[in-house]
C-alpha cells in the first residue's frame, strides 16, 4: 500500500511550523501510543507511521527534500545527505522523542557542565560618528558574577571535594521506565552536573561564583556601524560549580551627527551655495569625517541638487583596508532681506533675461500652453 502523505498523517499543511508539527505529533503520539493500546496492531501501525512523518519534518533538511521530492526522497537511499532509505522506526525513535525529553535514550548526549555555563550579558555601547571612523579602545564597567576566590569556582570548601551525586550516581542523568519506553532525563538534584557539594563554601554557598563590579577594556574596530553586535567571548557571568563562563555582546549605538548622514560606508551632506555661485561657478572647502577639508569646484550653471562624489572620503570599511565616499549635495539658496541696491540690480537682471539662460523654465511653459491648448 502507498504511504500516505506525511503532512496528512500530522494533520498540518506545509506552512506548519515546527511547534505546529511537534504540537501534532504529540497528540498522534499520546492517542496511539502502544502502552494504551495494547494488543491493538493498527493503533501501533499509526503509532509508527506519526513518528515516521514527524521524522522526517521536524528536521529542516529532511522536510526540505521531502517537499521536493515526496517520498522518492528517501528511497533507496536518495534524496542526498537527508536520504535514509526505508525509516528504521527502532534506529530513529530516540532522536524523535529528544525533543520532548531534552535528553537521547541510551546515553546522555550533553556535557555534564553544559547546564553550569554562565549567563550572556549585553551592553549597550553609545559612540560618535568621529569614533566609528577611527575606532576606539573604551574601558567599561558592569555587574557580573565571577569565579569565587576562596574555592576557585568548585563550590566546595576548601579542602574538601564534590562528591557523586546520591540520585545519579555521578551520571548526571536519571532513567526512568514508562511501560513501552526507557526515558532518560537531567538528574533532578545535581542538574546534570553529576555531582553533591557535601561542604559548601561558605563565601558564595556552594555556587562557585560571586557577584561583583567588573571593569573591562574593549576595542571599538574602525567602521563599526549602527546595530553591530561585538561577542567577547567568556567574558559573561562566570559559570556555576567550574562551568564555563558565558559571553558579553556590544550592542553599538552610533549617534546622529550634525553634517553627516550615513547609509553602510558611504556620507552624505548638503551644502548650500548662493545663486550667484551657483550661476557663476566657485570653488569651496567642505569638512571631511577624518576633521580634514576637501575641495571642490561648482561649475557655472550648477543646479540645486547635483551630487559631487569624493571617492575614499567615506567610512573606512569593517573588514579591509577600503573606504566608502563622500556625496555632497548642493542646494541653491534664494536670497532674502534684500536692500535696495541688491533689489534694482536683480530687477534689472530681469529685464535683460531670456530663454537661452532659463532653459527649463521655457521647456515647463511649452508644455503648460500645451496642456491648456488641448
């Protein structure tokens, strides 16, 4: 008989989620399971069949080929690294089932310590535009908890040792057996450590780490953007009972400056001109991020609004030796509070305008008339 399809057999479509999917399956799971269905052949054949297609889609790369290429995916062997050929339900239910129980069948398959790592910390880190450019080394300050002194982080009185856990027997796992299946799971009194702090230090009670203030120096790298996230590794709270410690993230917060704005490696500013350089042609100097100055030429007849692109001016890039540019926007500024005589010698310009100086003015009116003629 063809298998059914296997998001059929959950009850989902190919939009579920994976909570979705798990979700599914457990109720599947609970409802056929063989200890409440015994003796019942078709019950265990759905059993089988649920934890079967869950299988397949709980794990991205299987359900990626599955969606594919349907069941022909894992046939003989195909489907490439996510082929496994007919589903050995015995070889696979432990895998399926860590989900839910956090821990494989048979054998643990995380560090005894993996429970005593340290917390992550984040700290948010303000910097100029000017400091971005150049990069900097800042010294910053913030509560953690570190290694004890007294035990050197063992949680155990000096002198003295952790001894095996009574529960686990130093496993750091327990078993239990619900009828059809063998569940092993994290020791509830040692967390997986494996171990009983018989005589606990009595500067940090056992914990192996204290609170304190820390001070730390970071380098902040040269074209570090807005958002960056910096890991320092182990430099989080120390860890519980000699676990590893965790890690500390820079969270980069680059201030809004006052000429410059900022899109990845390149700047941008605006720089207003006077008619009459626009119409004439100047040169000027303009500020660059590094605190320099840069020249630039204005052609006579510039337009408000044309870019000059200064290439190299920009923000150094984060991983090499380049740099982005630096565009400079010019805006015409209209004169005001005029006195007289700058009145008589505009009116005066007036008079003698014509077309050829105002081309885009003529080509706006062309198609006015135009537009009120038809």
């Amino acid at each position: 008989m063809a298998k059914r399809d296997y998001y059929e057999v959950l009850g989902v479509n190919k939009n579920a989620s994976a909570d979705q999917i798990k979700s599914a399956y457990r109720k599947l799971a609970v409802k056929f399971h063989p200890d409440k269905n015994k003796g019942d052949k078709g019950a265990e054949e759905k059993f089988k069949e649920a934890s079967e297609a869950y299988h397949v889609l709980s794990n991205s790369e299987r359900k990626q080929n599955y969606d594919n290429f349907g069941h022909a995916a894992f046939e003989n062997g195909g489907g490439g690294r996510g082929g496994f050929g007919n589903f050995d339900f015995s070889n696979h239910f432990s895998d399926i089932f860590e989900d839910f129980f956090g821990e494989g069948f048979g054998g643990g398959r995380r560090s005894r310590r993996s429970n005593n790592r340290g917390s992550d910390l984040r700290y948010d880190l303000s910097i100029s535009l000017e400091e971005a450019f150049s990069g900097k080394k800042q010294d910053i300050k913030f509560s953690t908890s570190e290694k004890c002194d007294t035990c050197s982080g063992s949680g155990s009185k000096p002198g003295h040792q952790a001894g095996a856990c009574s529960m686990c027997g130093g496993h750091g796992q327990v078993r239990s057996s619900q009828g059809f299946f063998t569940v092993q799971q994290t020791c509830p009194r040692c967390a997986g450590a494996g171990e009983e702090i018989t005589h606990p230090c009595s500067s940090c009670n056992g914990q192996g780490k204290k609170q304190s203030s820390k001070r730390l120096s970071v380098t902040i790298p040269k074209g570090v953007d807005d958002g960056t996230r910096i890991r320092l590794s182990g430099k989080g709270e120390a860890g519980s009972r000699g676990g590893s410690s965790g890690d500390l993230y820079l969270f980069i917060n680059v201030n809004s400056h006052d000429l410059f704005k900022r899109s990845d490696e390149n700047l941008f500013f605006e720089c207003p001109v006077s008619i009459t350089d626009a119409a004439l042609g100047t040169s000027i100097e303009i500020p660059t991020i590094d605190g320099g100055k840069a020249k630039i030429k204005i052609p006579a007849g510039t337009q408000s609004g044309k870019q000059f692109r200064l290439r190299g001016k920009g923000m150094p890039y984060m991983r090499g030796n380049d740099f982005g540019d630096l565009y400079v926007q010019v805006t015409t500024e209209v004169p005001i509070s005029l006195n007289k005589e700058q009145k008589e010698l505009l009116e005066k310009f007036r008079e003698i305008e014509n077309e050829k100086s105002n081309p885009s003015i003529k080509q706006f009116f062309q198609k006015a008339k135009s537009f009120w003629k038809n």
